[in-house]
C-alpha cells in the first residue's frame, strides 16, 4: 500500500516542535516590571479597603504613605479620632524595598500626594479634597503611578 500522506505520529513529533520553539520565542515578563505592578494594583485596592474600613467601623480610616526609605503605606483606622495615622492604628502596613516588594520603591520625585493621608469620613467620603499620585518604581526603573480622583476613588495607569 503507497499513501502519499503524513502519519499521525509524524504530525504530533511536527506540532511538538513547533510548540517548543513557539515556547522559547515567548518573551518572559520582566520580574521588576510585574512587581511595580501588583504593588500599584495593590495600592489601589487599599484605598477601595480604607473606604469600607470607615463604613463598616464607623470611624474616620484612611491610607497614609511613607515617604522614608523605599517607602511604603498603612490603611489604617482613626481610633482616637485625631485624623492623622499614628503608630498602631495601622489594618494593614506594607513597606516597600523589602519582602515581597524587595524590587519595588516610592518614586518620590514623581510622586504629587507626598505623605498626605489620604481620610475617608464615617460615611466613606473623602474627609478633604485630595487630587494627585503615587509612583511606584521598580528597581530597573519601571514606573507605575496611582491616581486618586476627588471622590477618593484610585486607579493604576
């Protein structure tokens, strides 16, 4: 019997080949870039939590940003109701540089909000009018920024 076609085992050895080459050619995402941005996007998602924080606990909470160092953020809860973050008020505390966000920094120099905490009322609405950024940048220089809207709300670009 002549057949003029290819095996089944022939086509599979071809597609495996073609697989590990289109494998290889696949550009790998740098680590530097993807950290800035999950701390970006984690950073976001904390001012959505320190909203629902003072709603849920009926107090003032907010997310103050450090400046020293690499930098890093507290969501925290206003328990003395002074409106300002003190030590041990803190939900949550990530600091920049080390850990997880070894590869990560505050780009303070692209930065607009400073340390200025950020406050939501008992109601989650924005104890002051605060517009600006944060930037995070990784190591290798990737910057990731975000934007707080006037209304509290943040967003990564």
């Amino acid at each position: 019997m002549n057949s003029s076609g290819f095996s089944l085992l022939e086509l599979l050895v071809v597609l495996l080949i073609l697989g590990i080459f289109l494998l290889l050619a696949t550009p790998q995402p740098d680590p530097d870039r993807r950290a800035v941005d999950q701390a970006a996007r984690g950073l976001s998602e904390q001012v959505v939590r320190a909203r629902l924080e003072a709603i849920r606990n009926n107090v003032f909470a907010g997310v103050h940003l450090f400046t020293d160092g690499a930098g890093g953020y507290a969501v925290f809860l206003d328990l003395n109701a002074n409106r300002v973050y003190d030590p041990g008020e803190e939900v949550q505390l990530v600091r920049f540089g080390q850990g997880d966000w070894a590869r990560v920094a505050l780009a303070k120099e692209r930065s607009t909000l400073g340390n200025l905490p950020l406050l939501f009322d008992p109601r989650g609405i924005p104890a002051k009018i605060i517009t600006g950024t944060w930037a995070l940048k990784s190591s290798s220089g990737h910057v990731r920024k975000v934007v707080v809207s006037q209304q509290g709300r943040a967003r990564v670009e």
